[in-house]
C-alpha cells in the first residue's frame, strides 16, 4: 500500500537563502523517486492512478484532487479516480469527455485558467473544463500514455494557502510522465497477459518491452541517488556557510550583517583590540518585579520590552553584545568601524528613554513601577569570540564594558549617565548636569559623574 508523502512542498519566498533552495530540490528528487518506487510494480491501472493522485495531493497538501485516463480513439473514460470532490464527479466528467470536451482542455497549461472561470466562459466554456472549475479545481496537467491514450492531473487549492509556483508545474509535470510510464507498463503487462496463449512471440518482445521500461525506471533511481549524492556533499558545504552567517546575524543589525556578509574570511571572530563606546541598559525596580509578578507576566512583559529596545538597538546599526533579563549591553564601532560611535551611541540612549518615558504609563497602569537607567562609557576594549565550541558569542572585555556597567547600575530612572572622557567627546552634541563624584565598585579613585539631560537643540535628533 502506497504512503502519502506528508512533507508538503513550499514554494520559496524572496530572500530565503540557499539552503532553503538546496531542501527543495532534494525533496522534489526525493518525491520522484518515492512516486517510482511505490507505482512502478503495481499492474493494475485504477490502483496505479489512485496511488499517483494519493501521493501528488500530498506532496502538494493539496484539498482536493482527479485523475482522469481517456481513451481518445473511443471518446470514452479508460479510468479515472478522484479525492475530496462530489462522489457524482467521476460520472459527469465520464459524459462530458464523451461529448468531446476532453480535448479542449487536453493541451491546457495554464495554473490560472481553470480557476477565472467568467473569463473563460466568454470565450465560451468546454463542459468539461466547467465542471472543472465547478469542483475547484485549479490546476491542470496533461500527459500522453501512448498515440490512444491520453491522461491529466487536476488539484485544487492547497490545504495552506500558497499558490502553485514554476518549481510546482515542474515537478508536476515530472511526476505525470512518470505515472504515464507506470500506466504504459501496466496496459504492456495486461495485454501480455491476455494474449500469453497462443502469442509466445508477442508475449516474448512485450515482455522484453517491459523489462526495458523496468531498465529505465532502475536507471532513474539510480541517477537520483547518484544526485542526492552529490546534493549531500552540496549541503554539507552551505550549511558551513549559513552556520557563519547565523553567527554574524545573530549580533548585528540587518544592514551591518549584510555589510560583514561579503567578507569571505572569518576575521571577524579573531580576538582584537579597538576603541568602542558601551551602553548598559537596566529597569529600575525591575526586581521587586519579578519577585512580586507571574513567572508568565515577567516573560511577555521582558518580550515587549526587548522587541522596543531591539528596535532602536538596530535602527542605530549597534551591535547587541546580550540579552540578560532586563539588563542589555550594546557596543558601537566594532566590527563595523565609525569615527561618530561615541555619537550615535548617545542619540540612541536618548530615543531609548525617550520610548521608556512613552511605555512607562502603560507599565504603571498594569502596577509595574519600572523606569529606564543608562550607563554609557567610551574606551579600548579586547573583542571576539567566547564561549565553547557548539555555543559561541560575540564580546566586548575591557574596563570601559564594567564602567559602563557600574554607571547604568547606578543610574535612576530616566537618567543617562557618563563620565568625563565619554562627555568630552560628544560635548558640543549634549546638555549635561554634573553629579557628584561615584565610588564605583572596581575603580580606585572616584568617578566623575554626568547626566545627559538632552541632545542640544542645533544637534537635532533622529527619532521618527
């Protein structure tokens, strides 16, 4: 008994990279060799077309679905078996192919035609190519078993809603001279057996006949291994490369992952040393949170909050170091250099508290007293990959990450705080409010302490 093959083919969307590209046509490979399979020793020619449409109509998730074998010297149906339509399709169609419709829609190619049915109608619909469309039927392909016989699949929607794409009537069309070849054989092996006594000779070259239409089915299968071979070693090859793609994603804005992408090499993850501005992000009061709220009501509330950050974190092109609770480290110039890192650092902790002052009515009205405190420091760090083989990130060391870490953990809600190396770099871009000097924990002396109260008016801002 012939399985259904329950992997349902997708067309590919724009942007789909190319593993999604090599999958298909392993799977299309993989579909023509089960279809062989499964239909090339069966004999009988009903049980050969409901296995072809059983399996056609789940490869494609298709809703419903007819197979029709007409016998073009008589006008008459040779055979024909349907899934999911009217239990009454089969004989209608039966009387509309012997009214000679049949032929109107034998050489039909066309995925939409069936299914613009006024259109059709005005050119004057065929009965047959009506009932069609009637039982929703939309897509049509044609396939000649011998100079007398002549067949065609037609399926309806899919169960997901995609549409039928190039790659779809391909494969269809495929899978069709292939169920055309089991039929040949099928209609071969009958008639030897009909005409075995009395006709040696005959019996003798049909069967020589089959045995090289069985050579040729075996030649097939054997050229699809071959092929899914060679597709294996292919694949082995991408997926190196999408894992490397995966690892540059993952840390960086699309349009700076796109950049780093043309580079060929993995230079990226050596281990450097650069300049680079760090920013902390940390919710105050977020812990009495947590401690008080639903393990469920802290996961969404975290979800929306790093969906709003993560937003601006990529609209500023800076590279998001982690996630970890509500705590979010973001660093600029590296890999992708910029002599304003320091700059667009800050613009992007303005928008950030300028969202958080937005979201925090909403955050009240729910009970959750949280307010947004930043920390930003400029300086020299050690970057690269950390971390053990199977689970690797991407990471800024270094005293300016801890600085950065200490003022944000020191910052209250709505303030933006930084230091005095930091504050001169971007002097002539903000307005700051001195604080007094911090003892931070992992720096010997005092820290000089600064809150960015705003971007000064001739800076202008970015935000939309």
């Amino acid at each position: 008994m012939a399985k259904t093959n329950k992997k349902i083919h997708k067309p590919l969307t724009e942007g789909e990279d190319s593993q999604g590209e090599l999958e298909r046509r392993v799977f299309h490979l993989k579909t023509l060799y089960d279809v062989s399979r499964e239909i090339g020793s069966l004999r009988d020619i009903q049980e050969i077309m409901k296995h072809l449409l059983m399996m056609v109509m789940g490869t494609f998730g298709a809703v419903n679905g007819v197979l029709l074998l007409v016998d073009m010297q008589r006008g008459r149906m040779e055979a024909g078996t349907q899934r999911g339509l009217d239990t009454t399709a089969i004989d209608l169609l039966s009387q509309a192919i012997e009214s000679g419709s049949f032929r109107e829609i034998e050489g039909v190619t066309d995925i939409q035609m069936l299914g613009e049915r006024e259109r059709v109608r005005q050119r004057g619909t065929p009965r047959i190519l009506d009932l069609l469309s009637s039982f929703q039927v939309h897509v049509w392909i044609p396939f000649g078993v011998n100079e007398t016989l002549r067949g065609g699949i037609g399926l309806g929607d899919k169960l997901a809603g995609d549409p039928y794409t190039p790659a779809d009537q391909e494969l269809l069309s495929t899978l069709a001279k292939q169920g055309a070849v089991a039929i040949e054989n099928a209609k071969l092996y009958q008639e030897v057996r009909q005409h075995a006594e009395g006709l040696e000779a005959k019996v003798k070259a049909r069967t020589r006949e089959l045995e090289e239409a069985n050579r040729r089915l075996e030649e097939a299968s054997h050229s699809l291994e071959e092929w899914n071979r060679t597709l294996e070693d292919k694949v082995r090859q991408q997926v190196k490369e999408i894992e490397r793609m995966g690892r540059i994603k993952r840390y960086l804005s699309p349009q700076i992952a796109e950049t780093v992408l043309k580079d060929e090499g993995d230079d990226l993850f050596k281990t450097h040393r650069r300049e680079v501005t760090v920013v902390f992000l940390d919710l105050r009061g977020f812990t009495n949170f947590s401690d008080s709220a639903e393990p469920e009501e802290v996961i969404e509330f975290l979800r929306g909050y790093h969906a709003e950050m993560g937003k601006l974190i990529f609209q500023f092109e800076g590279t998001l170091e982690h996630f970890s609770g509500d705590g979010i480290m973001v660093f600029f110039n590296d890999p992708i250099p910029r002599k304003d890192h320091t700059e667009v650092a800050v613009r992007m902790t303005v928008e950030m508290q300028a969202r958080a002052k937005e979201l925090r009515p909403g955050w009240l009205k729910k009970g959750y007293d949280l307010d947004l405190g930043v920390g930003i420091a400029a300086g020299y760090a050690t970057l690269g990959t950390i971390g053990f083989e199977g689970r690797m990130d991407y990471g800024a060391v270094g005293n300016v990450t801890n600085l950065a870490a200490r003022l944000s953990s020191e910052a209250k809600g709505g303030q933006i705080l930084t230091n005095q190396r930091t504050l001169s770099k971007i002097e002539d871009l903000v307005e700051a409010e001195p604080l007094e000097e911090l003892h931070l924990k992992g720096f010997h002396r005092p820290v000089a302490v600064f809150n960015i109260v705003k971007l000064k008016e001739r800076a202008g801002s970015s935000r939309a």
